[in-house]
C-alpha cells in the first residue's frame, strides 16, 4: 500500500476572535455620583428631561451603538494580516480588544503569546522618562529581563534613529522621533504578535519604507504575527499576506490582499458619485491642528462620473479655514484601481487670508491617461520660506471616476505622469 502523503501542518494559531462584539451607550459619561444616577433615574421615570444631560445634546441617553457586531477571526504565526475600513469601521476597537485595552461586550478573545502593540503615537511610554528608561519599561512589561533588553539596545537605538536623544524625556520628542522610538521598541522587543494602528503616517517616507520591511521580516524570519491598520492601500499591499475588511463593525470581506483592496475601495465610501462629503471620510496632514479642513468636493457641471475623450476634471471643492494661510496649494493625485499612482498635478500658490468657507473652482486635463477606473485623491499644502510644501489636509480616494475612450499615449506603463497645472477659477 502506498503510502499517504503528508501535509505539511498548519502554524498554530495565535489568534483567535469567536463572535465579539462591542456595545457602546451614546451619551453617557462614566465617574458619575450615585446622586446624578438617581436624578437621571427619576426624570426617566417621570418622562421629564434628563437634568444631567450635557447642553446641546439630543441624543438619547443609553442609546445603544454597536462598534463591532458578530467579528469571528483566527490568525496563525507568521501571518501578516491587513485590517482596513472606513472611519468608524471599528479596526481600532478591535485592535484595543486584541491589546486587551477594553473587554468586548459579548463574545470570546483567545491569545497565544505576548503583545506589543501601537496604537497612537508614543502608547506605552511615559512621558517624564527618558527613551532609554522607557525601552526597559516597555521591555520589562513584555516580561523581559534587563540582560535580554541590554542584548537588543543597539539594535533599537540604530533603528530609532534617535540616538542622539535617547538620555532626553520622551516629553520633548516630536511626533516623528516618538514614532520612530515606539516602533523600533514594539519591533525589536520579544513578542509573538505585533499590532500596529495607522501610526507610521507620522514618519518620514524613508522611515516607513523601514519599518515595513522590518515588520516583513519579523513574520517570515522570525515567526512573529503582524496587524497593520493602515488606509495606505499601497503599504497594505506591500507588507501584508492577507487582508481583512470591516464595514460598519463587521467582516465583511477576508482573504486576498488585492480582492481586499477592492473590496474595500468599492464598499461604503461615499464613492462613485458628483457630490461627496468629505468630513465622512479620513484625513491626514504632517501636523495637527493647521486649521484648514477640506468639507465637501463636487463635479462641477457633470450628472455621471464618466468621462469621454477630451473632457475635463472640473471640481468644485468647499474647505473651511481657522485663522488665514498664505501660500496654499492645491494638489490632485490620480491613482488606479489597484491604487498605483498614475498622475499628479499641483496649483499655483494662493492665499486663503479671510478665516471661514472657501469655495474654489478648478480644473484638471485628463488627457493622456488610459481609459478605465480612478481615484482622485485631494490635499491641500502651504509652501514655506525654503519652498517646501507642507501638508495642511490630504484626503485619499475622495472621489472615484471612469473614463471612457481616453488615448493611451503619453503614460508610460512605468511611469507617473504629471499633468499640466490645475488652474484655479
């Protein structure tokens, strides 16, 4: 008799997610005094206002919200796992039940192996210590001892970056060197299973390019599972083996990295149409709190999101503006359906210098680009004294549109086009 062949045995699962779900109650607070309880209690009863209610809120108190509904899942060891979704998806509430941050609702988390995890800019770290003492902090909360720390301490600080400052108090790192310290931390420190938040946005370019392949590396070399959270279709493509997509708190899509992507582009993001909300989808900018914010993009004349030979990217594009900014420019990025980039083109500078509504009109040639489906993605960047273009807003996949019979000249299949300057009405 012949015998079988074996199958090579399955990693052994690191993760495991059977039926959770999260329940929260809209308008409450916690830390409230017996007192208020029983006021809140009474006036229910009576059918009166709620005397505790906060000014201007009319939502009902208790109102129940789900953040995540029936999420089954199971990770094995070396998976390098993709989680994506549009804001209020609840990825980063399934990232802090899996850090054990919050408990679910219902439902059971199972995990094999210790976590180190990032899920905001310097989590983890105390901020009156310096980075090497909070490196032994961290390591000592993995359940490492000081001789295992020692032996990797080179290897954190080289990766950091921030060796210069490693005797400073984290207090007075800026968000890029407490980026570049968490992570090397959370990568270098013993741990079976990485979670990382979209965080990485923070860093430079080059910075994150490193830390993909450092999280690369620490699945396939070293065994270790990897979550990324990430609305960068590229680096999800890039790093991960294997994508998950949550749609109003729950999977809806689990398997191929690129039908993920799809999935995801396609599913609930307000695309495929002339009048878009801006404030529903997510943004990004090097800094906080720049005081400018783009609201809502319109396709200016246009009852489709066709477009034949010839015709033009006309937008009508609202941002509301804190306090005035000098030397702001517009920037349109083309990207495919597979979300490679194909073309970008920037505006002159202009100067926004009433605080409140902007209304601007411009708009892009499409000539020259293949026919097919793209994603427009919008930001806005000041220019500063040395001529370098700092981002204000960014908005990834702010609109999705085809075009239709568009010649395929002049755009190289390797190539990234530039197109001729938006012109601002």
């Amino acid at each position: 008799m012949a015998e079988r062949e074996e199958l090579s045995p399955k990693p052994p699962l690191v993760i495991r997610v059977t039926d959770v779900g999260k329940r929260y109650r809209l308008g409450e607070m916690g830390g409230r005094t017996l007192q208020h309880e029983l006021q809140t209690w009474w006036a229910r009863r009576q059918g009166k206002q709620d005397p505790n209610r906060r000014l201007g809120d009319d939502r009902a108190i208790g109102e129940e919200f789900w953040a995540l509904r029936n999420v089954s899942l199971e990770v094995r060891r070396g998976e390098r796992v993709g989680i994506v979704g549009v804001n209020g998806a609840g990825k980063s509430t399934l990232l802090k039940l899996l850090c054990r941050i919050t408990a679910p609702t219902e439902g059971r988390i199972e995990l094999w192996g210790r976590v180190s995890s990032m899920l905001e800019v310097g989590t983890g770290f105390h901020r009156e210590m310096t980075g090497r003492e909070n490196i032994y902090m961290n390591g000592a909360i993995l359940g490492m001892t000081g001789a295992q720390i020692d032996e990797r301490m080179e290897q954190i600080v080289e990766f950091s970056e921030v060796g210069q400052f490693l005797d400073t108090p984290v207090k007075r790192y800026s968000s890029g060197m407490f980026v570049k310290l968490a992570f090397a931390v959370a990568a270098h420190l013993t741990s079976e299973i990485m979670i990382m938040d979209e965080v990485l946005a923070v860093g430079d370019v080059a910075f994150q390019r490193k830390c993909i392949d450092r999280m690369r590396s620490a699945a396939e070399d070293e065994g270790r599972t990897v979550l990324y959270v990430s609305h960068n279709m590229d680096t999800i493509r890039r790093l991960c083996d294997r994508c998950v997509v949550l749609d109003a708190g729950r999977v809806v899509y689990d398997g191929d990295v690129s039908k993920g992507i799809a999935t995801y582009m396609n599913n609930g993001l307000g695309l495929g149409t002339t009048d878009v909300d801006l404030a529903a989808l997510s943004h990004s900018g090097l800094s906080r709190g720049t005081g400018v914010r783009m609201e809502r993009v319109v396709l200016d004349g246009k009852a489709d999101t066709t477009f034949d030979a010839g015709e033009d990217l006309r937008l009508r594009l609202w941002a509301r503006v804190e306090r005035p900014v000098r030397n702001v420019c517009l920037r349109v990025t083309l990207r495919s359906e597979t979300d490679v980039g194909l073309a970008s083109t920037w505006s002159d500078p202009l100067d926004l210098e009433n605080a409140g509504e902007h209304e601007l009109a411009f708009c892009v040639p499409l000539d020259g680009l293949r026919k097919g489906v793209l994603y427009v993605s919008l930001g806005m960047y000041r220019v500063d004294e040395v001529g370098r273009r700092l981002t204000l807003d960014h908005v990834s996949h702010a609109l999705r549109i085809e075009l239709a019979g568009v010649a395929l000249w002049n755009l190289r299949a390797y190539g990234y086009m530039e197109l001729p300057k938006i012109q601002v009405i």
